[in-house]
C-alpha cells in the first residue's frame, strides 16, 4: 500500500496532515504502508514518524533535519569534505554570550565578509558587510534577536562572482541547473526576488562541475529533493580554476527557473513515479 500525504499525489490512501502534527491514526497508517510520500513542507514530526516505521519516504529529508538551517548545512559541508566558502557559525550559547567589542576588534573572517542570520531564504537575511560599521550592526541585530528567542548566523568568506550564482535542483534522478545573473555585475545579491535573470546556456563546463558535485553530494547524503546553490570564484576562473562552492541547500525552491509551478508539479509527479518504480521490486 501507498500513502500520500502530498495534496497532489493520488496514492492508495491519502491523508492529509497540514498544520498539526500527526496522531495515532497516521501512525497506524504508515505502518501498514509500503512506502509513504510527503509534501515539500512537511513538519519533522511527520516525517520522523514515516521514516521511522516504514522503508520508504519520499523525499528524503534525513539529512535536512539532521543539519538543519543555515549552522547546520554549514557543519554538513565540512563534514562532508565539500568546497564551500569558509564558514564559521554562531549558535545560541555564542550568541548569548557574545562581546561584541570583541568579535569587533578582529573580525574572525577578512571584510568584506558575508553575514547570514540563521534563518530566512531568497537572501531577505544574508547581508554584505563592507566595513566595522556594518558588522556592529548586524551584530546588534543578532543580540536584538537572541532577546526574541530567534538565535545562530554565520560569517562567511565573501566571494566575488561577478553577480551570479548557478542553482541545481534536483528532483528524484531529474537534475536541472540554471544561472541565476545579476544585471549589475558588482551586485550581491544573484537571486530572482533581486531581480536577476535566467540564463540556462551559460558556461556548460562550470555547470557541468556543479551537477556532478550535486549528484556526488546527493549519493553520500541520501538528498532527493532540493535545490543547491553555488558560487564559482571569478578569482579562481581567471587563473582557469573550475571549483563549484557549495553555498546552500534550499529544500524549499522557487519554481520559475523550472517553468513556475504547473511544470513544477509535473517535475515532482514524474520523480515520485520514478522514484516508486526503482523500489517496487523490494515492496
């Protein structure tokens, strides 16, 4: 038997779970289920319950929940061993305890330096910091939120890139890659919601490095659905360096780089039929 808790796959049974956390009649569900199908969003409550008494959950979130936010795909890429710009986090105890005098007097990374509160996407919480005066800010603002109970960012190296980053999606086997291209090239930020534009014929052998780190990293990790940013050193290019960065792992993504939201769909439904297909000689 089949469940889905995914609103848009038909399945033997479909439930529903949006909102709350699951209860005894889910659980007696799964149970029963040869293999479970959640939604993008779903709570970690649901899918510790599907993970833990049934063989088969997509997607597979086991990764996402073990390094969870910005801190912890951090920790993830170092231990997995991947290149990434250098990163050092700040979680709760630091920050409660954090002198800012300190941490201003030297800087544990070189300005210009990247700072990125522990949440938020689409870059509505990741900043460039260019000078003292602006990282005393951010630093504020970090103990400002700590008070609210909303702890953790990371520094992290800045890397000029010549306002662009390249995301990777990945849904099931499907991987799709696109430039993401600032119409500035001195700006920051290379996201869509900052205006930057599709480019999907670009540079074929940078992205080309980007897709096989994605499928290396997916393979290690056990990741099925997500979309990978990467950055790719314009100081590094220019001494004919190929080195995809490992930037984040959005497993929430927009969807206009894959053609909106009805393509979208129809992306996933493929993967998930795929998916169900690659296990169903073991069910």
């Amino acid at each position: 038997m089949i469940v889905s808790f995914h609103p848009l796959h038909t399945a033997d049974q479909n439930l529903l779970c949006a909102g709350r956390d699951p209860g005894l009649e889910e659980l007696k569900i799964i149970q029963q289920a040869d293999a479970v199908i959640l939604p993008q969003g779903c709570r970690e409550s649901l899918y510790r319950m599907a993970a833990d008494h049934c063989p088969y959950v997509f997607p597979n979130y086991d990764t996402r929940f073990a390094y969870p936010e910005k801190i912890g795909q951090a920790q993830l890429f170092q231990k997995m061993d991947v290149p990434h710009p250098h990163t050092i986090p700040f979680d709760k105890d630091t920050v409660t305890d954090m002198d800012i005098g300190d941490l201003l007097h030297q800087p544990p990374i070189e300005l210009p330096l990247v700072f990125k509160f522990n949440w938020g996407g689409e870059g509505e919480t990741v900043f460039l910091v260019n000078n003292h005066d602006e990282f005393k800010r951010c630093l504020q603002k970090a103990q400002l939120y700590a008070k609210s109970g909303q702890y953790g960012f990371v520094l992290q190296e800045f890397i000029p890139t010549n306002g662009r980053s390249l995301r990777v999606v990945v849904i099931h086997q499907k991987v799709v890659a696109y430039w993401r291209i600032s119409e500035n090239a001195d700006d920051f930020y290379a996201n869509i919601t900052k205006g930057a534009r599709l480019d999907f014929d670009a540079d074929p052998d940078l992205k080309a490095a980007a897709i096989t780190a994605t499928q290396q990293f997916c393979y290690n990790t056990g990741i099925n659905l997500a979309g990978f940013d990467f950055l790719f050193s314009e100081i590094d290019l220019n001494n004919n360096k190929i080195e995809a960065l490992f930037l984040e792992i959005n497993y929430f993504f927009g969807r206009k780089g894959l053609g909106g939201s009805e393509k979208y769909y129809k992306l996933l439904q493929h993967g998930i039929d795929n998916w169900l297909r690659s296990i169903k000689p073991t069910i």
